[in-house]
C-alpha cells in the first residue's frame, strides 16, 4: 500500500515542518513513518510491514519490543525514573558488573555515557590525561561518532565539514584486502604491510607524542572489513612498545552482533579502553560508556577524573542494559548470531556475489556483513534502497554497499526470507550496473 494512514501523514507533516534531521539537506529529508515494531520487523505509516535488515543504525541487536526489556524499563519507571550519577544506584552498578564480566582482561570498570560518540570523547580524554601526549591516531575507513573530537576522530567524508584542524588526530590505512592500499595480494600480505605502514607511521609522528590508537574492531559503516588474522594482535604489540593507550571502538560490534560478545575478546586482544553503546541494551533507552582498565582506573586514583554528565549510568538506560543482556544470556542471541552466520548469512550472500555480476564482495561474521558493489560509484544505492523498501526489505546501506545487519535474535526462516528480497535487489543492480 502507498497510502499513508491519517495519522501517519499527520506525523509526517509535523516532522517535515519542526523535526532537523541529522546529515541531510533539510528540503530533501523524506522519512519513512514507522509505527509499530516487533522482533524483526516494523510497519510503515501505510501499513507495510518490512523486515529490518539494518537493526536501525545496528542497534536492536535483541530485536523490537522485547517484553523483558520493555517491562524493565516500565518496573524501573515505576521505581526510581531518574537519579544524579553521584550517588550510587542498584540498576548501575549490576549493569557495570555484567559489562565488566563480558569484556576481555582486566577492563572491570564502566564509566558510563549517552552513546557512542561521547563514550569515545571520553577514552581518548583518558588516554591524554593518563599519558600526558597530544595525539590520537585512527584509522581512514571508520566511523566514531559525530561530537566534535568523535567527528575528527572519524574517518570519512563526515568529517570534512568539521574538521577542527586542532583535534590532534593522525589517519592510517587499515587492512581493507578488496581494495588494497598495500598492494597486497594475500590476508597475511595485507596484515603485514598495513602493520609495517602504521609503525611508519608511529615514528614518523614521533611515539612520544601519540597519546593512543583508537581503532573500530571490525570497522562498521565504513564496510565491515573484517581484519586479517593477527592484525589487532599485531596493533596491541606496537601499543605496548611505544606506551600507546589501545582504545577499541566496539559501538557497533559489541553484544552479540559478530556472534561474540566482543571482538577483542573474541581475537584475543585486550585493549586498554574499550567502548560500547548501540547493542549494550538495543537502544530501547540511550546508553554507552568506556570499558576502563586497572592501569589506567589507577591514574585517577588520587587525582580527580575531569569529566561528566547528567545522565551517567541512568537508571532506566542501566535497567534496560541488564535486562537485555540477561535476556541475551538466557535466550541464547549471542551463539544465534554466530549460527546464522556462518550456516546462513555467509554461505547464502556468496551464493548470490556469484550469481550477481553487480556484486564485488562480500564480507562479515555474525550477523555483521557488508555486500559491496563491484562499482565504486554509489549513484545507483537510492534506487537499490527505493527497490528494497517495496519488497519489505529494510536495508542498511553506505557508498556503494548494502549490509546486512539484522537483530542477533533473527531466525534462519527470516534470514532466508530477506536473503531472498535481498536477491531480487541485486537483480536490480545487475540491471542498472550493467547499463
Ligand atoms: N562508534 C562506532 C563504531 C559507531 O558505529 C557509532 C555509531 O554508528 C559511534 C561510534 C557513535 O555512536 P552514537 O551515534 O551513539 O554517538
């Protein structure tokens, strides 16, 4: 149906008229009315009913509306709505405790934020004060939130706009194998060299003055580039050699969504600040934080930590963490994701990269995979988005790639539902590819 409801098209008129909308040309927004949502699917303001494949912006990593996350929130509302972050509050400090029992190493203390963007502001805040050096070196390719340092921190078109020019961030290429800056033509040459290029670039830029390597552990809207085998390990070596704070970015792959808790846990790579948001409760209530390790806990012992916020660690945002990841826990999400994506998701998109000259491709784990275009030019994506949306495809789409990212709760049925509409789209991109 193409028909909004009455309601729908009044939501649509206040929202054209009063809502400013993030990285838009205002006259240009068009936003699709959602009304209601349950598990993986949502329905527009006509009634269509799509199945999410974006998870939002990768954040419903347990699906819509789960009832025990709902009801926390509701019994928390009920309860004790809002509390100053000085004082200590029950729902905060369970939520600290499983965060801290989730992450790898000794990364037992949570300093929580709003999202992710702050939560990264606050890392790299951290890593100056407890190293006393200026610079923070990340990766071209990646995303970390749009504050101001978190847009400077960034890696992509994003940030042009914004560059402070004083944020005292340096960029380096990472392992991206499908379009080698290395020239590698191998995972283990591409490690190499992209490791070999960011210790140039270390001693080019002086080891005493770098104050951290903050990094995406799979970068996320850049293009899920799943890094080589050794390469976080190889990152962590030059850390420790040179005193650098090693600050992972897991906003958009924590909880569940590669089909561990945490990649760096997963690899094995403790890093010294690791920092969270989206899946940490799905988003119902917004929430992020740093994941704080001994030694740099330690550096604010005695001295004051300069920083805060109103709403640090609330108790609604906390309740709902802890329902969620319990509920995470008890279901089983975090082994589903890994399931769906090694039975289904990886074998079934390299079905259709095969199939599909359109594609040149395809990548991931969990339920965490980007397909991307073999064309570099992303003219084509409004109308692959427009196609999808009219099969009641929900897609997540950046440049020239469509990933798919849905709930870690998605079942294999609904996988293979998508999958398939998600076929039907890639017909479409041969068709206008090949044009
Ligand atoms: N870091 C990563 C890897 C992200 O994907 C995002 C958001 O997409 C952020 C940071 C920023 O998080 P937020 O939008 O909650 O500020």
């Amino acid at each position: 149906a193409n028909a909004l409801s009455p309601e729908a098209a009044r939501t649509y008129e206040l929202d054209r008229r009063h809502v400013f909308h993030s990285w838009s040309a205002q006259s240009t927004v068009d936003p699709m009315v959602i009304t209601r949502a349950e598990g993986c699917y949502v329905w527009d303001g006509a009634g269509n009913r799509l199945l999410d494949f974006s998870s939002q912006l990768v954040n419903t990593n347990l699906g819509h509306q789960h009832p025990r996350v709902v009801e926390a929130i509701a019994e928390q509302a009920r309860r004790l709505a809002t509390v100053a972050p000085q004082h200590a509050n029950d729902q905060r400090g369970e939520a600290a405790r499983l965060i801290a029992e989730r992450t790898p190493g000794d990364l037992d203390r949570v300093f929580f934020t709003n999202g992710g963007a702050d939560a990264n502001e606050h890392a790299v805040r951290m890593a100056r004060l407890s190293t006393g050096r200026p610079k923070v070196l990340t990766r071209y390719r990646s995303y970390h939130g749009g504050t101001q340092t978190a847009i400077n921190l960034t890696g992509d078109p994003r940030r042009w706009a914004n560059d402070s020019g004083t944020a005292g961030v340096v960029h380096f290429f990472g392992p991206y194998r499908y379009r080698s800056h290395f020239h590698a033509e191998t995972e283990q040459q591409e490690c190499e060299r992209a490791l070999e290029h960011l210790a140039q670039v270390i001693e080019l830029e002086g080891p005493r003055t770098i104050a951290a390597v903050l990094l995406e552990a799979i970068p996320g809207t850049a293009g899920i580039m799943v890094p080589p085998p050794g390469y976080l390990a190889g990152v962590r070596e030059l850390c420790d050699r040179h005193g650098i704070v090693l600050i992972m970015d897991e906003v958009m792959t924590g909880f569940g969504r590669t089909g561990a808790w945490f990649v760096s846990g997963d690899e094995g790579v403790v890093p010294d600040l690791l920092t969270f948001a989206k899946g940490v409760n799905s988003g119902y209530v917004p929430l992020g934080g740093v994941a704080i390790s001994e030694h740099i806990a330690a550096h604010f012992a005695e001295r004051p930590y300069p920083g805060g916020l109103t709403y640090s660690g609330h108790p609604l945002a906390c309740a709902a963490a802890v329902a969620s990841i319990t509920a995470m826990e008890d279901e089983g999400v975090v082994g589903n994701a890994r399931r769906i994506g090694a039975e289904v998701l990886g074998p079934e998109l390299a079905k259709l990269a095969a199939r599909h000259p359109s594609v040149g491709e395809v990548r991931g784990r969990g339920v965490f995979w980007a397909v991307e275009l073999a064309t570099a030019a992303a003219d084509v994506m409004p109308d692959l988005v427009g196609t999808a949306k009219r099969l009641g495809l929900l897609p997540f789409t950046n440049a020239n790639r469509i990933h798919v990212v849905p709930p870690c709760t998605i079942t294999e049925a609904e996988a293979r539902d998508g999958l398939a509409l998600l076929d039907q789209v890639l017909d479409r991109a041969d068709e206008l590819v090949a044009r």
